[in-house]
C-alpha cells in the first residue's frame, strides 16, 4: 500500500512540484520548528484510489497523495496538480484525520486487497474539478483545484471549522510591508525536508498533520514566497505538502492566504504558495464557495 513508485512520479513531474516523495515512517512538514497540528480539523488529505495493474475495472492502489483545506461544510481547496493526469478510473476522497497514514495501514489489514474499502475506512468520497486553464504559464498556473463531498458525510466523521478565505486584492492592498509581520504558519502532511543516505537523499516520514511557522518573502502577481529557512526559527513544507494551507494572521484575523504548489528539491528555503485573493483563484472558487 506504501506507493513510492506513484509518489516518485508525482514528485518528479514538475519542477519540485510538492507532491508525495518516498514515504518512511510518519512524521510530517519539515522536522525542524515544526508541530503536530490536532486542533487544525479543517486541515486534511487527499486520498485516491486507482488502477495499476493495467485491468481499469477494479482499483488496486491507495494512497494519500497531497494535502488540502476545507473552505466550507463540503469543500475542500487543493492543487490541481494534485487531481490531474492520474488513470481514468481514479476516485478521490478526503480525510480530517490527524493521522491518516496510520489510519491506511490499519484499515489494508482489516480489508487486504480491498483498496476501496481501505479509502472508504479513513476518508470520505469526493469528486475533484480541477481549473480547466491548468497548467497554465508560470506567470499563473492556474494551479488549483477542489473537491466536493458530501457535508453530512464530512460532519458525521469529524468535527471542523471551515477555513476563512481572503477578501479580493487584500495583499495587493496590504503589499509586502502589510504582510511582514502576518505571521504565516504552513500546515499538511507532507514530509521532511532531504537527508542524505547510502542511496542518495530521501524524505522520511509523511502522512501526519503537522504545522510550522515560515515569514513573509515576496508578493507576485499570482504567488506568495515564503521563506522556511530554520536559523530564522522557520519550518516550512515538503512532499506531500502541495495543495496545503498557508494560514496568516492579518488585522487580527486568521485567514487562509494561499495553498503550498512548489519550492526548492531538498525543502530548506523556498515555499512558492497560490494566492487566494486573485481574480483567477476567486473566479474559480466562485461556483464552489461563498467569497468574502
């Protein structure tokens, strides 16, 4: 059930696209100034199910692939880089669970074989829609993308708060000297930053809602760079991270800012996140979710 082969591929199909790497034992985020995130419940995993033994009827893998935010009762924002160029019969769920890797592994022992009902056992089913313009130039690549699911559904397994969402042109109007002192936070379940080892670099760990603090870098027309460098006291995302919050704190406010997408390969500088305020991203949310 562990996947590498399919989290490799997702890892490699972008320029350090923050999709899953090689998974290890759990752990999440970057491991330095980084803390498990339990009170974070609108914070969950994308899960997908898939075929990967060339017979399309029936899926055979399961995994958690990206990270993502429930922005109301039945909405949950991620990266369409996340819900994009997988096998037709590709199903997609989300879970709030706090450890949702741990909740795999017991659920393929109680269903083995059954990579259906091992995903029905940890998340519920969701349909994906991603933005028809990705990808787009690296200007804006259109790189985002939601999952409906049932609210009843979501309410009956977990208990959250839905994110709140930017008003229009808020960080145009704040710029770069208004969100200095936002303080961002990242959180998701991706994994550690890379470590060198007799194979090469890996990224242990991975599928445990962690969050960490990062600081305000530069402001583009359609991205937010975040700095996670750790002798100025930041964490910062990894593998597994993309489609994830970047929360901050703005005129007293807590508000999802923009979702991780990519960064620099070992994940020591760099979190290059979407903007949420944009007329793109709004436009697209628009049929999904109410906007401020």
């Amino acid at each position: 059930m562990g996947n590498t082969g399919r989290r490799a591929a997702v890892a490699a199909a972008g320029a350090a696209v923050l999709a899953l790497g090689t998974q290890l034992p759990a752990a999440a985020v970057n491991s330095y100034n980084a803390t498990p995130a339990p009170e974070r419940t609108e914070v969950g995993a994308l899960v997908a199910t898939w075929d990967d033994d060339g017979d399309p009827g029936t899926p055979d893998r399961v995994d958690w692939v990206c990270s993502g935010t429930m922005v109301d009762s039945g909405t949950f924002l991620t990266a369409a880089h996340c819900t994009t160029d997988w096998p037709e019969n590709v199903r997609f769920h989300v879970s709030l669970d706090q450890d949702v890797q741990a909740g795999l592994d017991r659920a393929a022992e109680q269903h083995p074989g059954d990579p259906a009902a091992v995903a029905r056992a940890v998340a519920v089913p969701g349909t994906a829609h991603s933005h028809p313009a990705y990808p787009g130039p690296a200007s804006d690549t259109h790189d985002i993308a939601v999952v409906e699911v049932d609210p009843a559904a979501m309410k009956a397994r977990w208990s959250f708060t839905p994110a709140t969402l930017p008003a229009a042109g808020l960080f145009d109007r704040l710029g770069p000297q208004g969100l200095n002192g936002a303080g961002f936070t990242v959180a998701g379940y991706g994994t550690q930053e890379a470590q060198r080892g007799p194979g090469g670099h890996t990224h242990p760990g991975g599928g445990v809602r962690m969050k960490a603090p990062t600081t305000f870098n530069a402001l583009n027309d359609a991205w937010i760079r975040l700095s996670m460098t750790a002798p100025q006291g930041n964490g910062g995302a990894c593998y597994g991270d993309s489609g994830g919050p970047n929360f901050a704190t703005v005129n007293g406010e807590r508000l999802l800012v923009s979702t991780t997408i990519t960064g620099d390969t070992p994940c020591y500088a760099t979190n290059v996140t979407y903007r949420l305020d944009t007329p793109g991203a709004r436009a697209f949310l628009a049929p999904f979710v109410k906007l401020p």
